[in-house]
C-alpha cells in the first residue's frame, strides 16, 4: 500500500510542496507571520513584473514597478498583523480562499498537460453521447418556477404550466439549439429520455423547471476527434482537474481524524 502510494505522481506533487515549505522555513523566509523581516527576493519581484505585464499587456516603467512593490509590501505588512491577531480565525471568506487555493495547487499540474491522441480518443468513445452531431428531437414542453410546482403537476397528470416566452412545442429541433435555449442540463436530460406519450419531470433548465414529453429522437452521428478536438480537450482537462483534486483531497484526510458531535 505504501509502496504503490509512493509510486503516485500526485503523492510526488504534494511531498514536493512539502519539502519546498520546509525548505523555505529553514531558509528563514516569512513563513511565520510572527517574523519581522521581510525579504523580497528577484524571483519575487520578477512575479511581481508579470503580474503587471498580464494585466496591463506591457513591461511596468521604473516607477511603476516601485509602486507595484510598495503594494506588495504594504499587503504583506498588513496580510502577518492580520495573521498576529487571528483575523483568520472564523472568517468563512478567508478559510474558503485558502481551501481554494489548496485545490487549484493540486489540478496545477493538470491544467498545464497536454493529454496524447489516445487519451482523448478514449475520452470520445467514454462520451460519445456528449458530441454527437445531427440529433434532432420533437417535444413538447410546460414550463413552472418551482421544481415543487411542476412535481405537482406531473402527479396531478394536468400540466397546465406557467406563462413564459418559450415555445410550447420543438419540432426536429437540433441538440445544439436546444442547449442553445434551454441549457446544458435540460438538453442532457432530455436527450437520455426515450419517446413516449407521457409527461416526464421536473427537468432544470436554465429558466427553472418543465415537464417534458419527448415524441421523436432522430439520433444523429458520433463526429470525428479532429472536428471536436477543441471541445473535448478542454472537457478532459475539467475532469482530470477535478479527479486530481479529490485524490489529493483524499490523500491529505487520510491523515486526520474528524470527530463529529
């Protein structure tokens, strides 16, 4: 068990992270907010110049760069008195920051790699439902501002609706207007259902809740990797992100004990 956790990349990320911690407190760098001194570094004042050029999209001038650096500095003062009397203590904000900020280093590694044509030739055949093309469905729909109201409506098999400038029927309408008008989530649900006279709900959209009855799914085809690349890249490295994030979470509970009263 050991030996496999060692032999995992992520295990090697945070170890690292570890170590780069210790290392800096051992350097003296100001990891203890009670320290005094503060040092800048070059590495941190190079940070500090590309943080400016991203923002502005040039090289900051002498006194901009001082001025940059006097805020820094001013933050850094302020960021260890805040930390000296505990403000961080009970601040919901604070505590979900830092809690943001472990996560993002954990999927870090993620969001920079490049998956392989295999690996995004998986992730097509995982979900090829995702990016079929030329599916055209014909429902209709009844739309309720509440989830609770249209469960009602769906039991009471009457489902009058609610007023809302949507149309009541779809006729062949193409998947992507149909995410295109009523989200993500609606399309996706819709898609699964199979064609049948009955009301089926509450499904979300993006303007609340409707009962839907499907009547026609024509299914369209699975497109090739090269014409949705783009689409499932970016959809492999949000997943992979997210996965990473979990296992580091995982790794990092498994070492505390959490009593709950």
């Amino acid at each position: 068990m050991i030996r496999h956790w060692l032999r995992d990349p992520l295990a090697h990320f945070l170890i690292a992270g570890a170590v780069i911690w210790a290392g800096l407190a051992l350097a003296g760098e100001p990891v203890d907010p009670a320290s005094r001194s503060i040092e800048l570094s070059r590495e941190r004042q190079a940070g500090i110049a590309f943080g400016f050029e991203r923002m502005m999209g040039r090289a900051p001038t002498d006194a901009e760069m001082d001025s940059a650096i006097e805020r820094w500095v001013r933050e850094e003062v302020l960021y260890r008195e805040a930390l000296r009397l505990g403000l961080d203590e009970g601040d919901t904000v604070v505590r979900r920051r830092l809690a943001t900020k472990m996560d993002e280093l954990a999927g870090a590694e993620a969001a920079l790699a490049r998956p392989s044509e295999a690996d995004l030739e998986r992730w097509l055949a995982k979900h090829p439902d995702k990016y079929r093309e030329g599916d055209r469905l014909t429902f209709k729909q009844v739309y309720y501002s509440s989830e609770s109201a249209a469960a009602r409506a769906l039991a009471s098999r009457d489902p009058a609706g609610e007023p809302i400038n949507l149309p009541a029927e779809a006729v062949a309408m193409p998947l992507a207007q149909i995410r295109g008008t009523y989200g993500e989530a609606f399309t996706a649900r819709l898609a699964e259902l199979e064609p049948s006279s009955e009301w089926r709900g509450p499904v979300a959209s993006g303007y609340g809740w409707h009962l839907v009855r499907l009547e026609t799914h024509n299914a369209g085809k699975t497109p090739q990797l090269s014409a949705v690349r783009d689409r499932i890249e970016a959809d492999w490295r949000a997943a992979t992100i997210a996965e990473r994030r979990q296992r580091a979470y995982a790794v990092l509970r498994g070492a505390y004990t959490v009593a709950i009263e």
